[in-house]
C-alpha cells in the first residue's frame, strides 16, 4: 500500500522519516513565504519522496516584497519540479485587495510555467472563481476543501483537484478528483496520521495514489 500526503509544510526531517516507516512515502510540501522556498528545495535533495512548491500564503501578502515576482519565476526555472502553493484568498484575513492582487500574479506565473497550483479558499469563492477564470491552463488542488455541491460543480470547469483531512467532504467529491492531506503541522500533527484518516474514511489507498499520480502528471 501507498499512502500520501497531499498537503503539509516544512517541517523536521524526522518528521518525515517516521511517515515513512509507517508507510507514507510521498508529501507534498508547501510554502507561505518566500523565505522558505529554497528550504523546501533542500528538504527535496536529503530525503526522498518530497515534491514541493513555492508559495505567497494569503496570511502572508504583506512578505510580498518588490521583485519577488522575479524571485519565483527564477526558482521555478531553478527547480522544474516545484509547484505553485500555498496561494489563494482568505475572507477572514485583511488586505483582501492585497491577496487578490498576489494570488492573480501566482496565478499568472504558474500559467506560464505551467505548474500545478495548490490553493486555500476561505469564504471568498467569487473571486476564487473569477481569478481562476481568468488562467484557465493552470490545475488548481483546493486543499482542506471547504464548501458545498454547488462550488464542487463550478470548480469541475478548472478540472480541480481536492484534498480533505476528515470525512465531511469525501461524499461529495468525485472519486477521481479526491486526495487526502494532513496540513501538518497545523491540522493533523504528522503525516504519520494518513493511514488511520484513510482507513476511518473508508477510501480506497490504490485508488487514491492513482488520483495522485494523475494530478502530479505521473501518469
Ligand atoms: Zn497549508
């Protein structure tokens, strides 16, 4: 069996390591600030298994320094494996203009470098739908999904990927568009915990790793 996680941030190696012998052996490794990009990069070269991305988290816009548009183009260049993420809107958070204005030119860059992009939405599904609209070439992975029916549906116009850490959403996610995550550190606290949330979800773990693979572009 393979287990994954399709959504964590930086954290300590041994972290990692112990996921591993527990059976996880792929994570997706996010960023909210650029001073974090080249540590996820790093994380990549000593331990296997690490895909990453570089990210401007809607938390953090104001770490949006001048240039820094500049800065992710090079490490995407730098690095053709990296994604996009974490990038997107957050309603309960200030300087919504800010968010939107950074998360379009996320948007932008990953369009021309044609990444996946990982992205939080929280209450600002709207404009989520229009900024996507307006860089339909990108494959956007929504992660901790939270909505309903009717923005699943919209969202399937952007062939969107989404990945959840408890029941709530799996029934109504299409099968092939369903991932599993722990946003550790801040949800669940080690992606060690992937197997136990997979089996309490009652999902299955070969078919999951394929829908995996298939939003990579492994398959
Ligand atoms: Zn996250």
């Amino acid at each position: 069996m393979i287990y994954f996680d399709a959504h964590c941030h930086l954290m300590d190696d041994s972290v990692f390591l112990a996921a591993q012998t527990g059976g996880v052996s792929s994570f997706i490794v996010n960023t909210t600030r650029p001073d974090e990009w080249e540590k996820a990069a790093d994380l990549n070269k000593r331990l296997t298994g690490i895909y990453f991305c570089a990210g401007i988290h809607p938390w953090y816009v104001r770490d949006a320094y001048p240039g820094w548009q500049q800065h992710l183009c090079a490490f995407l260049e730098k690095y053709p494996q990296s994604m996009v993420g974490e990038i997107g809107l957050d309603k309960k958070k200030p300087f919504f203009d800010e968010q939107i204005y950074v998360f379009k030119e996320c948007l932008k860059i990953a369009a021309r470098y044609n990444r996946q992009v990982h992205i939080h939405c929280v209450g600002a599904w709207d404009e989520m739908i229009e900024c996507l609209s307006e860089y339909r070439d990108v494959l956007p992975l929504f992660h901790r999904f939270v909505g309903d029916e009717f923005i699943i549906q919209k969202l399937k116009w952007f062939n969107a990927y989404f990945s959840i850490l408890n029941n709530r959403y799996a029934d109504i996610i299409p099968d092939n568009r369903l991932l599993v995550e722990t946003d550790s550190p801040d949800g669940l606290k080690t992606p060690a915990a992937i197997p136990e949330l997979v089996r309490n979800m009652h999902l299955d773990v070969d078919y999951l790793y394929q829908t995996f693979r298939e939003f990579l572009g492994e398959l």
